[in-house]
C-alpha cells in the first residue's frame, strides 16, 4: 500500500506558521520579483487564478482583502525539509516527490488521520493524505481528500465504493492526464477518473503506453512503483531588473542559472544529458532557444558553463533588449557509479571541486561562491537580490531574523 502526502497550500501555509495573524485572512504568495502568484489560500482560489500576473487582479486582491506575501523560498524549503523528516520517522520507505509532496511506503501501523496530526504538531503545516494501493490512486485520493476532510483511506473499502469517489474526481485532475490531456479526453466524453478507468479494452489500444498505465494504476494494478520519480528536466530563469542589451551581461546570467542548475542536480544526485539556453525579449515572438547535446551525462557545473559559453553567441543579437534569460536541463538521469572510464581522473577531480563549492555555500550561505563566468554586469548578475516587497523573516535559517517572542 502507498500514501501520498500533500501540504494544503503549502507556501501560505508556511507563512501562516510564523504569523498566526494570517490565519483567518486571504492570503497570495508572489514569485521571485512579485510579478506573479503563485500560491493562494483555499478562500480566494475560485477568484484568483494560479500563475496569474499580480497586475491583472489587482481589483480582485483588493475586494476580498488579500494579504500578498513576496516568495521566501529559505522558509519555505526549511519547512518542507522539516515535514519530510517528520514522515520519514512514520514510513519505511519515503519518496519526496516535490517540494510538498511525499509518497509513503503505508504499513497501516498509523491511521491517516495520526499522520495528519503528528506534521501539524511538530511542523504546523496542515496535510492531505490519500492512501491506497497504486500511486495514481493515492494522488487522487488525496486530490479528493483536499475537499472533504483532507484524509482519503481507499484502502479499506470496496471497488464499488472507491468508484463512487472516482466519478467526483475531473479527468484533467488524474495525476499524469492533467490539464493538457483533458481537453482530448473530454472530446471522447471522458469526463472523469471514473470514465478513464472503465474506457474499454478495445478503445485503450488507441492511447499511448503512458495512458494505459495511468488506466492500470486506476484499477488498483501497480506499474510504476519501481519506476524511477526524478523530474524529466528542471528549469532555472528569471526575468531582469531592467531590460538587458549586453553580451557579456546575458553570458553571464546564463552561467548563473547554469550553476544554479548544477547544484540542484548534484542535490538530487542526477546528471543531465543535454542543456537549452534561451532569452527573451519579452514579446511573444522575441523568444529565441538553443540547445545541445552533452558529450556525457553531467553535474558538473563547469560542464554546463562550458556548454552555455558556446551557445551564447548564437543566441545573442546585438542591439535587442532582453528582459529574461534561463537555462534548462533535460534527459536526467540517476549519477552513475563510474568505474571503468578512461577519463575517471578527470572525472573525479571535477567531482571534488563541486563537492568542495557546495559544502563552502552549504556553510556560508547559498553562493558564497560563485564561478567567475557567473560574474557579469550588474543587471546580469542573477544572484542580486530580487525585488521582494513583502517578504517574511527566513524565521528558521538566518538567526538574525528568528522570530521574536514578547
Ligand atoms: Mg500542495
């Protein structure tokens, strides 16, 4: 049997941790620059779209009273961290599966309700809990969960029963459907986890192998579990303070994001085996991306550097202004042990200097240390501080900023 764990809301709920003030209040917490939101809490979801530009909804936010917080990511993966460690004390086997999320190994030794309780007591954040016996019907028992009384146990009951619930869960809502997929399968007049579970056999032929599991894991039929649960690609890009027209300013906050992007791989202890670097203009045909292929699966951050350094030039045009840049990687996959490589030297002295990087901004604060390509000009320079107006205290990882009891 398997549980998924999901935070209610969780960055609001974080912030509610530290300033029970909030909580009784409409809350929106901003992406990095306040530009957009990009949590909410469960009041103002049907009014305030997911993602949305603040400037958009400002009318809104001001009619219900909406409190914005700017995004504090230092709190927030504190928080998370300590929820993980919490549920790692219940469970066998726990697979973090996002900065909110958790898949459990569920041995039935506690009720879901027990496991509720425990993280809000040792963390203060409130969770949904589905379990049953696939992945997919885990995640959707905790989608359902969300609405009732945030825990889902479809363990016990009859396939009757769990059809029932089934049928209240949207298609789009299906953990691997989701809001791309829906629109097609609502053409086909399947509206919901229900409708896809029972689709015939002679109609599934027609769907895509990563359908059909969905399909399986619905009639409780595993197929995932040993599957590895790494991300497909990870992302790192932001957009400048000021519009940016420089060569040398756009290579260097590429590196950045290229070296931010070598340590979160390092973390998940994943390498990538190939590397997009893209600017924009800001308007919708001012998007320009180039990739290439590594020559081997890579965490090193100088690999990636290296990478990027050769594709600034195709990607940069004199005389445009650019208003963001980013780097993604893609084709990961787990590190390797290497043991029979010609180049293991090589490979382990670049081991060694990243492992050294980390452990320095691991002691004195993320990038204490940086590569020199990552220095560029000002307006480049992606580790200046972003715009954040309404930023809470880091209350649990700067001690200057601990929260104050009077
Ligand atoms: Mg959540």
């Amino acid at each position: 049997m398997i549980a998924l764990v999901d935070c209610n809301n969780f960055f609001v709920s974080a912030e509610r941790v530290f300033d029970p003030s909030l909580k009784h209040k409409s809350v929106a917490v901003l992406s990095s620059n306040d530009g957009c939101i990009i949590a909410r809490s469960n009041d103002i979801k049907p009014v305030i779209p997911m993602g949305v530009p603040v400037f958009k909804v400002r009318d809104t936010l001001k009619q219900h009273g909406v409190v914005l917080k700017s995004s504090n990511f230092a709190l927030y993966s504190d928080m998370s961290r300590r929820v993980m460690a919490t549920l790692a004390r219940l469970t066998p086997q726990l697979d973090a599966y996002s900065i909110d999320e958790a898949f459990l190994e569920w041995p039935g030794t506690y009720t879901p309700e027990a496991v509720r309780q425990t993280v809000h007591r040792d963390t203060g954040i409130p969770i949904s809990i589905g379990v049953a016996s696939t992945r997919t019907l885990a995640k959707a028992a905790t989608e359902l969960a969300k609405h009732g009384n945030n825990a889902l146990d479809f363990t016990g009951m009859n396939e009757a029963d769990i059809d029932q619930h089934l049928c209240r869960l949207p298609v789009g809502e299906v953990w691997g459907v989701g809001s791309k997929l829906a629109p097609f399968f609502r053409t086909r007049r399947i509206f919901t986890a229900y409708d896809l579970k029972t689709l015939p056999e002679g109609m599934r032929r027609q769907y895509p192998i990563t359908v059909c599991r969905v399909i399986s894991e619905l009639r409780g039929q595993p197929t995932d579990h040993h599957a590895p649960l790494h991300p497909k690609s990870m992302i790192s890009t932001r957009s400048f303070d000021q519009p940016v027209y420089d060569q040398s300013a756009i290579s260097a906050a590429l590196c950045s994001h290229g070296a931010h992007l070598g340590i979160k791989l390092r973390k998940a202890q994943l390498t990538a085996s190939s590397i997009e670097a893209f600017v924009s203009t800001g308007k919708k045909e001012g998007r320009y991306s180039t990739a290439c292929t590594l020559s081997m699966p890579t965490n090193d951050t100088r690999k990636l550097i290296q990478a990027i350094k050769m594709m600034v030039s195709r990607l940069y045009t004199p005389g445009l202004s650019y208003k963001k840049a980013g780097v993604m990687v893609a084709r990961l996959s787990p590190v390797q042990q290497l043991t029979l490589d010609s180049n293991e030297a090589a490979l382990h002295h670049g081991e060694k200097i990243n492992t050294a990087v980390d452990a320095i901004n691991q002691k004195w604060g993320a990038r204490a240390i940086r590569f020199a390509d990552e220095v560029g000009s000002k307006e480049g320079n992606i580790s200046a501080t972003p715009q954040q107006t309404f930023r809470s205290p880091r209350y649990t990882t700067v001690w200057k900023e601990l929260k104050k009891v009077t």
